[in-house]
C-alpha cells in the first residue's frame, strides 16, 4: 500500500506540474485498458525515479503471474521524445525477434508504447542484474563464486559475439547510415569531451595532457590494419548495468542507441566498465584481470584488448568517464569525495597508457 501511495502522490505532483502528460489513475486506465484487466488486477512491485523518467514494475492478472516494466517519461521535448520512444520500440522490437527464441541469448521483450503519453512497456525477464552480481566479488570471494561469474562473464562475451554476427544489411528500423569513422571523426569526438576537461579547475588536465592523447591517438590509428575496422551492429551501452543474468542464459536491454560502428566500440565499452571495479578498495586488481579475460574468450578473441582500435575506444571511454565523474558540482559533498579519489587514480592510469 505504501509503495502504491508513493507512487501516486510522487506521479500527480509531476503531472501537476505539467512535468508528466497523464496522472497516476490514467495511467492505471491505460493498464487496465491495453491488458483487458481490471485497476484491481494490478500489483505494483517497484517504483522507482530516474533523472529522466519513472519506472513501475507491475504484475497483473488473477494471480498476478505476468509482470511488466512501465517506463513514464518526464516531459522535455515532447515531439523528439515522441519520436525517440518510436525508435526505442521498434529497434528493440527488431532484435527482440531477430535473436528469436534462442536458447541462451536473448534480447529484452517490448510489449507496446503510446508515444502520445511517452510511455513504454517491456516485459519482464528473468535474471539479475549483472553489475549487482559482479559487486558479489568485492573482498574476499570464495573459488566457487569466482568461477561461476568468470563463466557469466564469458557469456556476456559469446552474446556479443552474436549479436556482431548479424549482417549490417539488415534493415533495423530507424538505423542511419554510419558516419565516416576515420580519424577526423575519433579526433574531433575527443577533442569536444577534452576542452571541457582543460576549462574544469578542479581538474588537473590542461593542453600538454590533451595534445599527448591525441597524438597517442594518431599512433594507435597509424597501427589499425584494414581488418580492424570492419563494421557491425553496435549497441553502444553494452554495460553492466545493462545486462541480465539467469543461469546462463543472457538478455540484453536497452537498444534505443543501436547503430553501426566498429566491432571494437562495444567490446571495450564493456571491458572499461570492468576496469571500474578495480578502482573499488573492495575488489583486486587480479580478479579484475581475471573478469576481463573471461569476457574477451568468451567473445573469441582473447588478445583483442591488444589490439589498436580496441586500445582508441578503451581510451575514448577513459576520457569520457574522466569528464563525467570529475563534473564535481552536480554532486553532494559524500561522492564527491569518492570521486575525487577516482579522478586521481583514472589520471595516474592514463597517464601510464599514453606515455608508455
């Protein structure tokens, strides 16, 4: 009942200041509505705020034996939102039926979106979290639960590996072309993330930091052969946070930002979301190592993070993460201090990769 009233009263303030485009009873209407199932028929199981949207897992049904997710957007541009949620809907619902019903990877199911109202709905599926398993591994784990999320992680690597495999004539719905992936293109992403990073005071990154990335850059590219840079199907937030896990099968959630890139945006994406961890006082740098070397055999190709293309995107999201945590301002006084922490330690790490 609780979770019921916190949801309602934190929905109508939104919709009373015109921040939402329907209440938390229309909401129920739609519900009821779409699944043919009376307001009484629902369960609210989850509630949760994001900075861009609500999120309502719900179960329905007699027995409250179907369980949904209910995305409700925050209203900021309507009609590019409008627009983004078709998107989102229909990429997912294009890789939701492309993987099919494959016996171990799969992809998050979309059930229907009303993009009027800027609600999407997804079935639940089973699993766990991924970045809530791997925190699992923090201190002293035993053998046993090492292997057993050394070979989910090896998993994560084979899904990927699968979803590379499709052709990119495909025809996913919404996909734009490539843009030219040269070094023009690599150049000019690092440079827009990296001026930001020399005008923040609070961190220590000037000009001389950003000519020696990109001229570390301009060496790895000098060392990309042809091969490297075939194209596939990219997710672009393959993460932790984005995956769930249930036994060994895999689902992959998230497809809103689906496009063709290199094979190796992906592949490092998740790698440096692993290197993460080892900046936690809570994991070892060893078991870290570990978690990304099953990763890497898992996809096939355990060298790759040898490979000057993977080490361009690793490096691209160093910098990127660098500029997001060191963003000081738009946190509380308590993460900040970790984040201050975490600054030092990424520069000290960069500064090792780029004057090796």
């Amino acid at each position: 009942m609780f979770l019921s009233f916190k949801a309602k009263y934190t929905i109508d303030k939104y919709f009373k200041q015109q921040k939402l485009l329907l209440n938390y009873n229309q909401l129920l209407n739609m519900l009821s509505d779409r699944f043919s199932v009376s307001a009484e028929q629902f369960r609210l199981k989850q509630f949760l705020e994001r900075p861009f949207s609500f999120l309502l897992n719900v179960a329905i049904g007699p027995e409250r034996h179907h369980s949904y997710f209910v995305k409700l957007y925050k209203v900021e541009n309507i009609e590019k939102q409008q627009k983004n949620i078709e998107k989102e809907f229909a990429i997912s619902r294009f890789w939701f039926d492309k993987f099919g019903n494959h016996s171990q990877f799969r992809v998050i199911e979309p059930v229907w979106m009303d993009n009027q109202y800027l609600v999407i709905t997804t079935r639940k599926s089973p699993g766990i979290n991924m970045l809530k398993l791997t925190n699992q591994l923090g201190f002293f784990p035993n053998h046993n639960l090492v292997k057993k999320h050394l070979d989910i992680l090896s998993n994560a690597g084979a899904w990927l590996k699968k979803f590379q495999s499709f052709s990119t004539e495909e025809k996913v719905p919404f996909l734009e072309d490539p843009v030219n992936l040269d070094l023009n293109f690599l150049q000019q992403y690092l440079v827009i993330r990296m001026e930001k990073m020399v005008k923040n005071p609070h961190l220590n990154f000037d000009q001389n930091w950003q000519k020696s990335i990109l001229d570390y850059l301009m060496h790895l590219w000098q060392q990309t052969d042809e091969q490297s840079k075939q194209l596939s199907f990219a997710h672009t937030d393959f993460s932790l946070s984005n995956v769930l896990v249930s036994q060994q099968n895999i689902t992959v959630l998230d497809f809103g930002k689906c496009e063709i890139n290199f094979r190796f945006k992906d592949l490092a994406r998740f790698y440096h979301q692993l290197y993460l961890l080892s900046l936690k006082p809570s994991f070892r740098i060893e078991l870290v190592r570990q978690m990304q070397t099953a990763f890497l055999q898992g996809y096939g190709n355990p060298q790759a993070d040898q490979r000057p293309l993977f080490k361009i995107f690793f490096l691209i999201h160093q910098v990127t993460h660098l500029g997001k945590i060191s963003r000081f301002w738009e946190r509380g006084a308590v993460e900040n201090i970790y984040n201050r922490f975490l600054v030092k330690k990424v520069l000290k790490d960069l500064k090792t990769t780029v004057l090796q």
